[in-house]
C-alpha cells in the first residue's frame, strides 16, 4: 500500500510544490491538500480541501482517509507576508493543532515533515560561522518570526517524545533562492540596487527551491527522522551576492539601521524586516553535512543557487513574467477528478 | 552492412583499454560554482590577506623590529593552537604573531577574537578579511580538527590589553580554560608563545569605564599615545617599542580527541602550567631586555 499524505498549506509556494512532487511518485497513493487558498499551481490527483489553520477537521480528514504522512509545509518565514499575529496564529496555534490530530487517539500518522527555517539559529556577532544542528543559538530571539518558529520547534520536539512510534522530522532551511519565490532577500536582490549595511559584508548562504523539495522527497523516501539543516556549500560575501545578480549596492547606515529602512517599507521600495537586517550585518551559515551523511546530494552550492537566480531575473527583466497564470476552479477540478465520464489512466501494477 | 563488432566480455576486457563505456554521470548534476571572489568560510581573503601583508610588513621591519625565537616550534603542517600573552590598549600582537608566522613560515594564521570585532562596521570586515575569525569553540574546532590550520588565540581575552601600564607583563587569568579544552578535542598541541614588546606600544594611563560602558566596550583607556600624538591619531599609531618573540615548546596532550567531556580540573591545571611557561618565559626575556626601544 502507498503513502497517503497530508500537505498543509497546498495553495503557498511550498504546498503547492511539494504536492507536484508527490503526485510524480507512484509510490504515494493518496494527497490531500488543507489551505484556506486555492492551490496556485495545477495538481492532478491532489485532493484540496478548504481548512483554516486552525485545522479544526484535520482531525476527521487524518481518519477518513486514513493519512499516514504528515508534511507541514505551512510555516511563516517571511515576516513581511503578514501581521505577527496571523502568524503566530498560522505558525504557533496552527502547528499545535496539525501536531494534535495528528497524535489523537487512533491516529494513523506514523511519520511527519516540518519545513522550519534557519532563522530559528538568529544572526549574531557571538555566533559560530557554521551552525550545527545542536548549536544553540547564541542569544534569545528578538523577532516574533523566530520566536514563533522556535515555539513550534518546541511543540514538534514534544510530540515526538510523546509519539515514539512516529518518524518526525525537521528541516531547517537556508536562505532559499529560486526563480519564481519572493522572499525578503529575493526582493532586496532584484531592486536597481542592493541594500547592505555599510561597513558590513557578511557571508550567506542559500539554497536553491529545487533542493528544498529534493530533500522534503529524501526524507520521506529514506525515513530518516530528526533534524536537519538544509542549505547549499558554501558561504560568499553579500557583495558578491550582489555582483553576481549584476548590481551595484547601496548602504544603509550601520546603527539604527531599522529606523532608516521605514521610508523604505512606507514607499513600498523593500521592505527589511529586523531579522533580515542582523542577516545583513552578521550572514549565517549552517553546516549542512549531516544531512549529507544521511545521503542526500545537493544540485545546487550557495553560489550556484544565486546564480541561477541571477538568470531567471535577467530573462524576467528581458521577455516579461509570461507564467500561465493557473487558476484552480473547483467544478473542473473536481470533474477531472471524479467524473465517470473522464477515462482515467489504471495506474500501473 | 558491416559485420557486426564481436561482443566484448566485460569481465576478461583490459580495465579501459579496449570497450569505450558511456562515462558515468553522476545522477545529480555536477554542482555549478561561479565565485567571483576568494573569501573563504571565515571571511578571509588571500588577495587582501597579502595586500595587508604588504602594507602591514614596514611596520612589522622598522617600528616594531619583531624579532622570533625557537620559529621552529611552530609545527610547518597540522593544526596547532598558538597561544600567547595580550596587550596594548589596541593590542599589537595579533598582527605581529600572524604576520611573521604567515612571512616566515608560508602558513595562514587564523586568529580568533572577541566577538565585539565582528559587531563593529568596517573593523569586524577588514579584521575577518585579514584573518580574524569569532572566538567560537565550534570555529576554533572546525579550523584545528577539520582543516588543520594554524589558529592564534589570547586566552586572557581583553583583561590583557585592559590592564594598566603598572600591570604590564603580569598575565592575567586564563579564562575558563576553554583553550586547552579545545586544543584537546581537536587533537591538536598548544604551543606558547611569549610577547614583549607589545606592551610599550600602546601603554594604558588611565581607563575610564563610564566611557567603556557609554560605548558598549570593554574598556576606554587614555594612552601615553594619546598624550603624544592627541587623541585620534593616538587611537592608531605606536610607540616603536623592539618587539621579541619567544616560542616555547609545544604541549602534547596525551589525551583521546572528540570526547563529549574533559575533566575540568585537568584543563585547569594544563591552562595554568601553560600560563606559568609564558609568565616565567616573560620574565627571563625581561631580565636580559636592556631597553625598551632597542631591545
């Protein structure tokens, strides 16, 4: 019998993605998909369902369809994407729940993937230049982003010791670059010119969009539970970030470097939240190699992520942004789906 | 039609010498790297490293005159933990120790520092460039352990440079021990390395620890450089104290690497009988020192 797995947030970036993924692999029989959103990218056998992030029927979906993998791909990295109290609530209150149903009584989930973030190790001077997994970060966090991922780090460590019998792993990504997802750095990368910090020039790290799914995929198919971080070789020097996209670089003030990007956010220019600015005075990186020994190989290094991101701007900047704009309408959906009047493909034995 | 080619047996062929096999690609593609610069991990770059070597070496010929003994000690591959005594208000001897060991010995030195370089615009980028990594025990170990470079390190932190001209060559404690600690992890020798010179360069008067806390420092000296030179071309510019080295040798910890733990009274006695060498090495290179210019 095959995998039959949840994705949360199937109508963001990542759900959207992963669930593609999912769908090319024969050995995962059922997906189903929860957002509040529609799916923005075209799914064929993923079966959307409409739930807030309160998940209030996830509980009856994990029955119903007897769910056994739980991907939770509906986590809030970027800050500028929404108030912290919807986030909170998303990230938090959202995860608990997820986390809750999927510990009931009689529950069928027996492995769970956690896409969380880097930002959970913060930006320093204190910090190492590559964190481990077991590295503790190096003072508390002062962004509610990383407050709230770690809150849910928290829960996820608890349910695995309270559910043995469940594979759970988490993923901590990089800084993740991709032609076609916005995050605070892509933006800040394809303005004229790039903001820095002046008289700072920290080294980043990147990953690229496709090894996140690659690795999302790996620890599903080698069920190596625990935690990970995900992120390119390779450290380079913002500057270099810059020069690679091709652009010149424009200096923020070192010290009360947040006061002077508000004009910035009220002129719609770039807006850089605190965690983005420490990341743009003191770079991260995060040592990659565990995951590595458990298997997985990187398409992509640090710098070849950038690079790569560099050639999808300049092709966007030249032809336009030609992406078929996919809208999912729910009665065609659901006719290709289940109509008897479409010829379905048996899957083969 | 031309005769079918007789079928090779695989197992009996020469190894490459007579079937061409399609080459085996890897099934992840090659990973692309388009480095446009040669800052390593650490920050450091060789192109700037040299450049300040260049700029740095007039300094290190004609005002400070360094002068090394027992360079040999220094191992010329492998990791090892250099550790010696620290002072002047902006201490001179990190770049003095990294500077003649990279000239004379053809090996990087990395040198680690308070984390308060890295906070500071333009002096945390230049002081990574050059060399200068975070005082971290996981750097320190990835540097020794991993990659078996040479790593420089002041265990008395900035209690060296912040002490008062009066204290000068009475080391302070060792910190926590952590140094020894990790020199043992990494399975590496700790090799010390007495300093005078460095003190006269940059002698402390007074300290004012309002000011320190005013700016978030670990100390706000007024120095003698200030009285002579005023008080910003007095922040960077030394005294031609004669500089001399002495390396002494090499401590071998006949203990495992990579333990979780290491007693800590052990580490505490190693540190301190490292301390006394170079304290009592201090003081036998000061009893013969005639004077403090010219040596």
């Amino acid at each position: 019998m095959g995998r039959r797995v949840l994705v949360t947030g199937l109508g963001t970036f990542w759900g959207g993605r992963v669930a593609q993924a999912l769908e090319r692999d024969p050995s995962v029989e059922v997906i189903v998909g929860l957002d509040s959103y529609e799916p923005s990218v075209p799914l064929e056998r993923t079966e959307y369902v409409r739930a807030d992030e309160s998940y209030s029927i996830l509980a009856r979906i994990v029955r119903a369809a007897h769910i056994d993998t739980v991907i939770h791909t509906f986590l809030v990295v970027d800050s500028t994407m929404m108030s912290s109290r919807k986030m909170h609530e998303i990230n938090v209150i959202g995860t608990m729940n997820l986390l809750a149903a999927a510990g009931a009584a009689g529950s069928t989930v027996r492995t769970v993937v956690v896409k969380s973030s880097s930002l959970v190790y913060g930006a320093q001077p204190e910090d190492p230049v590559w964190f481990r997994e077991q590295t503790p970060r190096s003072k508390p966090p002062r962004t509610r982003v990383e407050q709230s991922l770690l809150e849910v780090e928290g829960y996820l460590r608890d349910f695995a010791e309270d559910n043995p019998h469940v594979l759970v792993t988490l993923l901590r990504f990089s800084n993740v670059l991709g032609p076609e997802l916005t995050t605070p750095l892509s933006r800040a990368l394809e303005l004229p010119l790039v903001p820095a910090v002046l008289g700072f020039d920290p080294r980043f790290q990147f990953v690229a969009t496709e090894d996140v799914i690659r690795s999302i995929l790996f620890v599903l198919d080698h069920e190596v539970p625990g935690l990970y971080n995900v992120a390119g070789d390779g450290l380079l020097p913002w500057s270099e970030v810059a020069a690679i996209c091709g652009k010149r670089q424009f200096f923020l003030p070192p010290y009360l470097t947040g006061v002077a990007t508000a004009p910035m956010k009220t002129l719609r220019i770039c807006e850089l939240p605190p965690e983005t600015i420490d990341l743009l005075k003191y770079g991260r990186g995060i040592d990659n190699r565990r995951l590595k020994r458990a298997g997985f190989r990187y398409e992509f290094t640090s710098a070849g992520a950038v690079e790569r991101f560099a050639q999808a701007v300049r092709l966007r900047g030249t032809v336009g942004d030609h992406e078929p704009q996919y809208r999912y309408q729910r009665d065609v959906e659901a006719f290709f789906r289940h109509s008897p009047a479409v010829v379905r493909e048996e899957p083969a034995p | 039609m031309p005769a079918p080619e007789p079928p090779v047996d695989l197992d009996t062929a020469e190894h490459g010498a007579l079937v061409h096999l399609p080459r085996v690609t890897d099934d992840a593609a090659v990973p692309t790297d388009p480095r446009r610069s040669d800052v390593d991990e650490w920050g450091r770059s060789e192109r700037m490293r040299a450049l300040a070597r260049q700029l740095y070496d007039p300094v290190y010929r004609h005002l400070f005159r360094a002068e090394w003994e027992g360079l040999d000690k220094i191992p010329t591959d492998g990791g090892a933990l250099l550790v010696a005594n620290h002072a002047a208000a902006i201490p001179s001897d990190a770049p003095v120790i990294m500077h003649g060991i990279e000239t004379e010995l053809q090996r990087p030195v990395y040198g680690l520092a308070d984390n308060l370089f890295k906070s500071l615009p333009f002096v945390g980028t230049m002081w990574s460039r050059v060399g200068g990594v975070t005082a971290h025990p996981d750097n320190a170990y990835r540097l020794l352990r991993e990659q078996h470079q040479l790593v420089l390190v002041f265990p008395e932190g900035s209690k060296g440079p912040a002490k008062h001209y009066s204290q000068r060559y009475r080391l302070r404690r060792f910190g926590r021990g952590g140094f020894v600690e990790i020199a043992m992890r990494a399975g590496v020798p700790v090799v010390p390395i007495a300093v005078v010179g460095a003190e006269e360069s940059m002698p402390i008067l007074l300290n004012i620890p309002q000011l320190a806390k005013a700016f978030g420092l670990p100390y706000a000296p007024i120095t003698a450089n200030h009285l002579l030179f005023g008080p910003l071309l007095g922040s960077i510019l030394y005294l031609p104290a004669k500089f001399k080295l002495r390396v002494l040798d090499p401590v071998h910890f006949d203990i495992e690497p990579d333990l979780p733990r290491y007693s800590k009274s052990r580490v505490m006695d190693e540190a301190e009988a490292i301390r006394q060498q170079i304290q009592e090495a201090l003081f036998d290179m000061l009893r013969t020192r005639e004077s403090v210019w010219f040596g």
